[in-house]
C-alpha cells in the first residue's frame, strides 16, 4: 500500500529522530562487526583468560543481565512522553542510571560471552569497542538529543554522568 510519503518528507517531519536511530544502527553494527573479529581471532589463537572455570557462573549472569537491561531500556524508551520534557523526564528505568542502556546492555552481553567461553579476544574487544562505542557513537547521540531536548537533556546529562 502506497502512502504517498517519500523518506525525505518523513526525515523533514522529526530529522532529529532519524538522525538518532542510524547512530544507534551504526553503534550496534560496529559491536557486531567487532565481536565477529573476535570470534574469528578466537578460532585463530585459541588463547584462555582465565583458568579456573568459577568465572563461567559470572558469565551467564551477564549473559541474562545484558539482555534484560536492553529489553527493560527498550521498553521505558517507548514510554517515554515526548512533549513538555525535562531533566525528569529522561529518567525513566535504566536512564536513571545510565545514559546509554541499550549499548551498555550489548557490552554486558558480549563480555558475558566472552567470560562464559573464556575467550580472550571476545572479552578484550568487548572493552575495547566499548569504549570507542562511547568516545564516537553515544558523543553523537547525545550531540543530537542536546539540539533536540535543550537544556533539559544538558540537565538530565548533568544528573546522570554514565
């Protein structure tokens, strides 16, 4: 069905919105790309981190928290109201914690996986990713949500420092 609505009339209507979503897209497709490297250098040199197995149980719990924080930052974005914001406003589940739920969530994930299979390349460039993650893709995000939200996004950063 047809709606008459070509994309650049739908990225004039909310730019800000668009603009937010394919950093995040980009964001979430280098920590795949990146844990694909590892992968693929863990099959190469099969190096351990750790030698004693305790650490698997660490693992697993991060393998179910990290999805469990990006499904709970999923759903408190979607009820988010967007009208009439302020700092209050961002703080909403895990924003009130964390600017950055869902990568964080991604990185708990990998790092889980890295640990539970006692990976080293996983488990370093998972650190590694995460924090090119937050100098380059989440410095962009927020670049964009100051233009859109103001001084109420510059406050709500103020309140929540990670």
């Amino acid at each position: 069905m047809e709606t008459g609505i070509t994309l650049e009339q739908s990225e004039n209507k909310n730019p800000h919105k668009n603009r937010v979503h394919r950093v995040l897209a980009h964001s979430y497709f280098f920590y795949f790309m990146i844990f694909l490297l590892a992968l693929f250098l863990d099959f190469a040199f099969p190096l351990k981190v750790f030698h004693e197995s305790n650490l698997t149980y660490i693992g697993v719990l991060l393998l179910i928290l990290g999805p469990l924080l990006i499904f709970w930052a999923q759903i408190s974005s979607h009820k988010l109201k967007k009208e009439n914001m302020n700092k209050e406003s961002f703080c909403n589940g895990p924003y009130r914690y964390t600017r950055g739920p869902t990568n964080f969530g991604i990185f708990i994930l990998i790092l889980g996986f890295g640990i539970t299979v006692n990976a080293l390349f996983v488990v370093v460039l998972a650190l590694i990713s995460f924090i090119i993650t937050r100098l380059t893709f989440i410095k962009k995000e927020e670049k964009i949500l100051a233009e859109r939200y103001g001084t109420s996004y510059i406050e709500y950063k103020k309140m929540v420092k990670f």
